[in-house]
C-alpha cells in the first residue's frame, strides 16, 4: 500500500526550566504557616475549617488565614511578601 | 508555584481531585514536578462548613491518603524533583512518520490532534498550495497560545497555521483571514471549566472576496469559508497550543458546541443601519479584519421588538444573562432597524448606553452571583473601578450588570425575519487581516 508523508500540526513548546522547592521544614511544632485564600467558590470556608483542623490536633502550630488580595489570575507579591516575612510554610487552596 | 519556587517558602497546594491531572501537567511544565499537591473531592461550592470539615479530616480521593498527613508531610518531608535549576529542550517534528493514508487518519484522532470529525491530511502538497494564499515565509512565527492562565505559551510558525487550515479543510484564498485569527493569541480552545467557546467575526472586502456568508444561516453549517475558516481556528488552537484535552489541558465540564467552528460569520455590513464592528474599533471600512471574542457561553434570544413593552424584555434578557459574561447583541439587520425605529438609536453608542443603563440588578443579587464572588468581588475589595465603587451600593440599590465597555452590538442575518440573540461573552482584540495577505 502506498504511504503519504504529512506535517505535523502542533506548535512549539517553550524551553522547561526547573525550579528548585523550597527546603522543608523539620517540625511545624512552633511554626507559623499561612492558609492562603485563593477565592476560589467556597475555599474560605474550607480553610477555615483547616484552621480549626490545627487548633485542634497541633496547637503549637500557629495558622493565619489570609485572602489573596484580588483574584487568583493576578500575582500577589504583598501578600507573598507577608509570608516569608511572618510565616514559615504556606498551604493554598483550594485550586479546581 | 511562585511562592515556592521564588519567595522560598514551602508550600501545599489543595486542589479538587477532578483537576488532578491537570494541576500535576501543570507542575511539571513550570519546572516543578515534585510540587507538593493534595487532593479533596470537587465540588468545595456550597458545601456547609461540616461538609468541608469532613474533606479536612478524609482521604485524598487520589491517593486514598488522610488529607493532612499529605498536607504535613508535604511541608515536612523531602520532595522528590527538589533538584537543582536546569533547563531542557523540548521540541515538535516537522514531519509525521510516513504511513498509510487510514493508518494517519487514526493517528491523528489517537494523538488527539483532530475535533473528532474527519480531516483532510495535511501532505506536504496540500500545505504548500495553503501556503500559495499568503506572502509570509512559512518559517515565520505567527504566535502563541496558552489554554489557560497557569500553563505555559507555544508558538506556532505560518507553516503550522496552515498545516491546521488544510486539516479543516480551508481553501488558500482564506488563508489571511487564519493568519489574522492565529495572530491574535486568544485561544479558541481556552480550557475554563465553563465550557467556553470563541466567537469570530470578519469584516470588510475579503468577507466577500472569499464568499464568506453574512446573511441567511451566516451562524450554521452553510457556508463553506464560515465553516472551515472557523474551524481551522479551533484546530490551530488546540494544536498550536499543545493541545485540549479533557481531564488534561481541557476541563469544561459539559463542553460547548460552539466550539466546532467558533462562531465564525461576516457581519452584515451591506444591510446595518451602523457602522461596522471593527470601524468602531479603529479601522477603515476598507480595511479587511477580523474581530475575535473569548467565553462564549451563554446565549438568550427573541424576535423584533414589541411596541408596547420592548424596554422591559430586552431589559429581561439582560438580566437573564450571568453578570460575568457581558451581552453581545447579534442583531438581524430588521432586528437592528427597530432598534432604531423604536429607540432612536441612529448611532450604535447610544443603543449601548442604552443597554448599560437598562442591564441593572439589585446589588445584594448581583454580588451573590458565584462567578462574580470568584472573579469580580476580590477585584472590588483590592480597589479596582468600577467595582470598589459598585460595593458601596446598599443591597437594594439597582447597579448596573456591565461594564459600558464590555456591551457589544454587530448585524447578521439574512431579514428572513427580525430574530435577534444576546451572546454572553469577551471582546478580545480586532486583527487586520490584509497584513497577512
């Protein structure tokens, strides 16, 4: 059978740079970590319920509860800014 | 990611399990595969706080793990892709490996590279006589796509256009008329889970150099440089982009039918009492463009214009739309007439100051609205106008729905009778289309 040659139509994909994580902490035991609002549907209330999850089984985990300061398309570096200043570690939510 | 990766703190993110694979492609092209991610079953909206209580103290619906011993341990343990900065390479073929005609038809469809309706194969033959319709070099970038904010732009050459043109089986002389489209950026293939669509509307001489179709059925499946060019738009998309996927790159959650050919018609410059849509945004009437518009969803509709209580139900269709997709009227030129017969409206800015001044709900309604408590209301509380302002609005007063700028109006249709829709979505940007002659 004869065979045809054709294109491929997919674009070009940008160069991938890898990105280093940020070191882990040894305990959360007197920790401050930021539950970051991404005001997304009902994420504050899930967070808030987070928080309570902490103060509950880990007390010496101190949590703030801070909403991003518009919507989550838009990069936050006050708010970012905040919590390498007073926090330890950040858990953001919730995505979908 | 950028909290992790730039300000180095160490960081959980807690997504709902549905986008589980798209959040993790999404790591992975950012650089950060070993992103600490947690998973809790979708929806989070409307839930009551017990309900997301029990979501904190369950299982990742992925992994079948407690979600905060995942969440502890995400911010306590090594990750695994923690390594170093280097950068890679990635790259596309030219060429498809040589095959039967039947066998690269189900390699299209398996690489998901098809709308799922049959091609024509894109041989070298076919895209050099696609590439006869312009005088742009084939090596030449024409763009770059993204499906959504959080993934990465690819770039796509005129060769790659026309390798989708000829796909969706577009004639050459429609070529320009996809370069413009491919031009723009907007993506017709925009992965939101609301299921959008895009919307694009041709202005100008080529309309008819083409045979573009304007009046009766300009928005069905009659007109072959409608139909194609509009569905080369969506192949372009999808492919130059690096694809759309469900569960993947693409996650509306009931699809939309628009999307097929995205919405592609001339407008009906002939038979509208106003001026043309992209002579409003700042061409000639000689001028061929294309005017290209994001998040079509919503759709309402009527016919003509009642005497007696018109005000009240075109007012009644505006506010049946979600105040997150502004109304763009898609005028039958007898529809546009009445316009202005019963309105006055003999330039089109008065019908859309009209429109913004009658498009009002109480501000207690409007804030409530989902769309506009994850999009707009953060907007408000961080300052932005003209939202900040609308906030101090008591909950009873009527504000308006739209911003002025977002209402659009264009003519199409062929009189068979005065039948007009509202389409509910974003004007984007207006491409000339000669520069890509």
């Amino acid at each position: 059978m004869s065979t045809l040659t054709v294109l491929d139509p997919t674009g070009y994909p940008p160069k991938i740079a890898a990105k280093a994580l940020a070191p882990r902490l040894d305990t959360l035991n007197g920790r401050t970590v930021y539950l970051v609002d991404c005001r997304f549907d009902d994420s504050d209330i899930f967070l808030a319920q987070m928080q309570a999850w902490f103060a509950e089984h880990m007390p010496s985990v101190k949590t703030v509860l801070k909403r991003i300061s518009s919507v989550y398309l838009v990069d936050d570096p006050k708010t970012w800014e905040e919590i390498k200043a007073r926090g330890h570690a950040a858990i953001l939510g919730v995505g979908h | 990611m950028t909290i992790e990766a730039k300000y180095g703190v160490p960081t959980v993110a807690v997504h709902t399990d549905k986008f589980d694979k798209v959040v993790r492609s999404v790591a992975d092209v950012n650089g950060m595969p070993g992103l600490a991610q947690v998973f809790v079953p979708q929806p989070i909206m409307g839930k009551t706080p017990g309900e997301l209580r029990a979501y904190v103290d369950g299982t990742d619906p992925t992994t079948g793990r407690s979600v905060m011993q995942e969440v502890i341990e995400g911010l306590t343990l090594p990750r695994d892709g923690a390594r170093a900065r280097v950068e890679y390479d990635r790259s596309t073929p030219r060429l498809v490996e040589a095959d039967t005609e039947e066998h690269l038809h189900r390699v299209f469809l398996e690489r998901n590279w098809t709308d799922h309706l049959p091609i024509v194969l894109p041989t070298e033959a076919r895209v050099a006589a696609m590439l006869a319709g312009t005088r742009r070099k084939p090596d030449e970038v024409v763009g770059r796509m993204r499906s959504t904010h959080f993934r990465e732009y690819w770039e796509y050459t005129v060769e790659k256009v026309a390798v989708n043109a000829v796909m969706a089986g577009a004639r050459p002389d429609y070529f320009p008329v996809i370069l413009a489209l491919a031009a723009t950026g907007v993506t017709a293939r925009g992965s939101s889970s609301s299921a959008v669509a895009a919307m694009a509307v041709v202005n100008g001489p080529i309309r008819h150099e083409v045979g573009m179709n304007a009046g009766t059925g300009a928005m069905g499946p009659y007109s072959h440089a409608n139909a194609t060019i509009g569905r080369a738009y969506g192949l372009l998309s999808q492919n130059g982009q690096g694809g759309s996927v469900p569960g993947l790159s693409y996650m509306g959650n009931q699809g939309n039918s628009y999307a097929y050919n995205s919405v592609t018609f001339a407008e009906n410059e002939e038979r509208s009492p106003w001026a043309p849509f992209h002579v409003q945004h700042g061409r000639s009437a000689g001028d061929s463009a294309v005017s290209v518009f994001s998040g079509v969803r919503s759709t309402a509709f009527t016919l003509g214009l009642r005497e007696k209580h018109w005000r009240e139900h075109v007012g009644h269709l505006l506010r049946g739309m979600d105040p997150h997709g502004p109304p763009v009227l898609l005028l039958d030129p007898i529809a546009a007439r009445q316009f202005v017969d019963r309105g006055g409206f003999a330039k089109k800015d008065a019908l859309i100051d009209w429109l913004h001044d009658t498009a009002r709900m109480k501000a207690g309604e409007y804030w409530d609205y989902q769309l506009i408590q994850n999009y707009i209301y953060p907007r408000a509380t961080f300052g932005e106008e003209p939202w900040a302002s609308k906030l101090k609005a008591a909950p009873d007063e009527e504000i308006p729905m739209f911003r002025r700028e977002d209402i659009h109006v264009i003519v199409v249709g062929g009189e068979t009778n005065g039948y007009w829709r509202i389409m509910g979505c974003n004007y984007q940007k207006t491409e000339p289309v000669d520069a890509w002659r």
